[in-house]
C-alpha cells in the first residue's frame, strides 16, 4: 500500500492535531498517523488538571512572568528562545480553544485560573476536575473532522522514515490490522509522538509512549537533547486500589485544598526539604522534582507509608468544602470504597513526562531536511524540570509552528520517493519469522523494571554502568530480525517492534545519566548529591556507528568539547 501526502505527522495527541491543522491551514495536504485511534492515544487525553498561560484573568500576569518560572523550574538549562515560544504565544491557543468552545471553566466573565506549583500566580486554566485532556482531544478531533485536507489514518506503526541524501521524503509502516507494509511519500515529516514514560513500571502513559519518536529520529540522522531528565510525577496513586480513575489525579487537589503529605510518623514533612518560596497568596507547595524526593527520601529512611510511599491526607478539610471541590469524584472514590474524610490514601512517584527529546530550533527543525518535531517528542524548553501546567500549552504552541513550517518547507521544495531508501525498512519487515513462542511482553516488563530500579529517580554510577550492560544483553538478545505470530493485529511483532525501540531509547536515557555527575532538577544521583555550576550544560546524543555520540552545548550558546 503506498500513500502521497505533503506533510506527514507521526503522532495524534494534542501537538499532532494542531500541526495537522496548522499544516492544512496553511495549504498543504495532510497524513496524521497514529498506531491508536486518531485523537485517543498518548498523553493529551489522559491529562486531567491544568494548562498554563498568562492569560491575566483573575490576577495581573504577562507572559514575561510565566517564562521566569518556566526557567526557574528548568534549573538552567532551558532553551529560552523555545521557553519564550510557550510562554508568548500560549495565551493566543488558549483563547482560539476557548472559541473552539473547548469550555474552559469560568469564574462569572472571565476563565478561572488557578495556582500550581512553581507558578507565582493563578495562571492555570482547566475544563472541570477529570476532563481537560479529553475535552481538549475532542475539540482537537472535531477541528480535524470539517477540515478536508487532512487525511486521519489510524492502527498504522511507523517503523521507519525513509532519507535519501540526508532529506526525508517519507516513511514505512506497518498496517496492525492486516499485516500489510505502507509506504508514505512525504515532502515533511513532523514527529509528535509524544514522550517514553512506558519506559518505566509505575508510569502514567499510554501504551504508546515508549519512545517511538526518539528512536525513529536517531536512526535518521537526528540529534536528542536532555535525555536523562525524566520526570517523575511524586504523588502518582499507591493504595488503597483504585480502578478507573487517573493515578495522577491528586495534584491539582493537594495544592488546591492543602493537601498534607505525612510520613509513617503522620508528621507532615514538606517543609523539611524546601525553605518556603513566598508567593502571592502565601501557600507553597513542593515542585514535582522536590516532592519527588521528599517522598523516595522518606520512605529511604524507614518512615514510609505501608505500599511504599508517603500519605496523602485530606481529613483537616471539611465534608463539604471536599464535595464541592471534587464534585462527582467523591462518588467515584466511594465505589472504590475510598472516604477522605475518614482515611489517608498512599502515594508515591510514578513516571510522568520526559523533557528531553528530539533536538530543534525556533522554527521545530531537526537538523535533517523535511524533518519537524513537536510537543513531548522534542527537548530544550523545559530544561532539567517541566514546570506544572506546560505541557498542554507546549503541545499546542509547538504543535500549531510545526504545522506551519512543515508546509511552508512543502511548498518551496520537491522531495522525490526513494524506493531504494524505503528497502531496508521493507526488508526488516519481510524478514519476520514465524514464531509465537517468544514472550516478548515479558521483556517489555522486565526492561520496565530494570529503567524503575536504576535509571529511576535517584541514580548512582554503579546502577546506571548495570543498566546500559542489562540494556545492551537485551539489544542482543533481540537480534535484528523480527518475530511474528503472521497473525491479523500481530501483537508478537509489534512487541518486538516496540522492543528495538525502547532499548535504544532506554540507552539513550542511561548514556547520558551516568555522565552527568550532579544532581539537577529531575536528574537526581545520590553519589554526586547536590548541584554543580560546571554542569550547566546540555548534553546531545546521536547515533555514531553502533554507538552513541554525546556532545555538549552551553545553554542558549554554542557548542563546547566534551
């Protein structure tokens, strides 16, 4: 099957619609692929909380105020032009969501906003409690269906893009339902895949999310950046069992409410590792990389909750206020046989976001002609920490700028299909063996375990130098040539086709870790504890033979020797 598009998106969470419409607005003819349904996969749907942008509809604010934060949160390693890109334009896709009648909660006139952490004032705007990810996905779908240039094609697996000459002119897929090898003729690509949480055992993700759009953009000729920045959302759900509810669902309540993290003592344990940052409405909650380790230091020194994680309690808060503010959640809490006026619930860390990703400029280029990136799939704006609320408003603003250059690079240039390109990723697939006997799942969740245990959120020389050993046994282990049950939805063959993506992402993770000998922001080693100015750096990684090369950049500078 062979397919003719102008632009090519890889990728239908939030940052892949809005290229797709940009792109389409702009003139060109549109492909958005994805492996799920278009619109229902990644992480856009699964958010639940809030989307930052100084709109200034409850306190002052302009976006210069947003990107201090965004780079205080970033502990100086941001990208401040990307940064600014956020930070500038997030405002303007807010309130073109919002006439996309999206439904931004109100407060009487104006949309609400709210606090989180990191911010110095309310400036984060959501839909209701449970629903700004899918009501953002279904305004984003809705768009998609009245606009006639763009193509949706669902159930389709990128496996590779096609360079000719060093300039992407398309891609090979894998059809899940059928089994039948696609070609793409494309004049752009934009990579929106999202980010690798997958990666871990206790993640927050989609099934999709393991990297794909790291690996592919590696193995054509891309550069990554900040790859061991992996940040770990602290108060992910641990007990009691909770079944149809988001893990990560807490957040906007504990600092909403004031909710109290206790250790096994019940002593709250907050402020022992922060001094209190002042802000406008004088409440201080921990930023996620802090909480994050208040917690995994606490239960390191015995005062854990009985899962393995701290309490989270919100028993001080009245019966009422809890109703009013969680709304129709109560009632999910109680099927599951939860009362927060009664009980404490058990949280811990759990694998959120990813700030690094594929390397790009102000324009979402890669380096590698025809070759766009976008949303949690690139790196740089968020530096060694994303600040809460950013991720959506990254999705659109750099979503809607790949769109428009990718066409606008459509238009001014004629890429030609390669056959002779496209052939290797032919060849891998028509060289799958029939053999059903291989647990491939199994391998994915012992990778999972092996990322949690040590390339997790408190590292050391020791765990890391284990893990890229471990890593590159299970690269040999799966060998070059592909497994297959020849089955319709051949699960064997995309577990071995997620395989050789999420080791070598998996490395590209570890690599870089171990070399940086600090802790910083998400990047946490208890052998090196505590921050160094000489690593105020970027670290880049590319593919160099079988290997990898890391290189490393002055933040918003040039290029320095490793």
């Amino acid at each position: 099957m062979h397919l003719e598009t102008d632009v090519l998106i890889i990728g239908a969470g939030g940052a892949g619609m809005y290229a797709a419409l940009e792109a389409a607005k702009a003139g060109a003819s549109v492909i958005i692929a994805d492996r799920s349904l278009i619109g229902r996969g990644g992480a856009t749907v699964m958010a639940q909380m809030t989307v930052a942008a100084a709109l200034g509809e409850r306190a002052p604010d302009s976006w210069e105020y947003h990107l201090s934060d965004t780079l205080a949160a970033g502990r100086g390693l941001c990208n401040e032009d990307l940064a600014r890109l956020v930070c500038e334009d997030g405002p303007h896709r807010i309130r073109e969501m919002d006439a996309w009648k999206v439904g931004w909660a109100r407060d009487g006139e104006h949309i609400a906003q709210v606090q989180a952490p990191g911010h110095d004032r309310p400036r984060c705007v959501y839909v209701d409690v449970l629903s700004t990810g899918p009501a953002v996905s279904k305004t984003l779908r809705t768009q998609l269906i009245h606009a006639p240039d763009i193509k949706r094609v669902g159930d389709l697996a990128i496996v590779d893009l096609v360079v000719e000459d060093g300039i992407v002119c398309g891609a090979v897929a894998h059809h899940m339902p059928t089994g039948t090898p696609v070609t793409i003729a494309a004049k752009s690509v934009i990579i929106a895949t999202g980010g690798l949480t997958r990666l871990y055992r206790r993640n927050s993700a989609s099934s999709n999310m393991g990297g794909d759009g790291y690996a592919l953009a590696l193995r054509a000729g891309a550069e990554l950046i900040d790859m061991e920045f992996v940040q770990f959302f602290p108060i992910g759900h641990l007990a009691p069992r909770l079944v149809g509810m988001d893990p990560i669902m807490w957040d906007p309540f504990r600092y909403k409410l004031g909710g109290k993290l206790l250790n096994a003592n019940m002593r709250e344990f907050e402020d022992d590792y922060a001094t209190k940052d002042k802000r406008s409405d004088g409440n201080y909650v921990l930023t996620r990389d802090l909480a994050t380790y208040a917690i995994t230091s606490e239960v390191a020194a015995g005062r854990g909750s009985p899962a393995g994680g701290a309490y989270l309690s919100f028993q001080h808060v009245p019966e009422d206020v809890l109703r009013k503010n969680f709304g129709p959640v109560i009632d999910k809490l109680a099927a599951n046989g939860i009362d927060l006026t009664k009980q404490n619930i058990e949280v811990a860390p759990i694998a959120h976001y990813h700030m690094g990703g594929v390397r790009v400029d102000t324009q979402m280029r890669t380096g590698v002609d025809g070759l766009f990136a976008c949303g949690e799939a690139i790196g740089g704006s968020n530096g060694a920490n994303r600040l809460s609320g950013n991720a959506i408003t990254e999705a659109f603003v750099f979503g809607a700028l790949a769109g428009v250059e990718a066409a606008k690079y459509a238009k001014a240039n004629t890429s030609v299909w390669s056959a002779k390109a496209a052939a290797p990723a032919l060849d891998l697939l028509g060289s799958a063996v029939k053999d059903s006997s291989h647990n491939l799942a199994e391998r994915v969740v012992a990778l999972q375990a092996l990322m949690a245990d040590k390339v997790g959120p408190f590292r050391t020389d020791a765990k890391l130098a284990e893990a890229i050993v471990e890593i590159d046994a299970m690269i040999a282990e799966l060998g070059t040539r592909p497994v297959s049950s020849a089955a319709a939805f051949d699960t064997v063959l995309l577990d071995w086709l997620d395989l050789r993506n999420m080791l070598l992402v998996a490395k590209s993770v570890a690599v870089p870790a171990r070399a940086r000998t600090e802790s910083r922001g998400a990047h946490q080693r208890d052998d090196y504890p505590g921050l160094d100015a000489a690593w105020t750096i970027n670290q880049t990684l590319s593919l160099q033979g079988e290997g990898f090369k890391l290189d490393r950049l002055v933040p918003n500078a040039k290029r320095v020797a490793a």
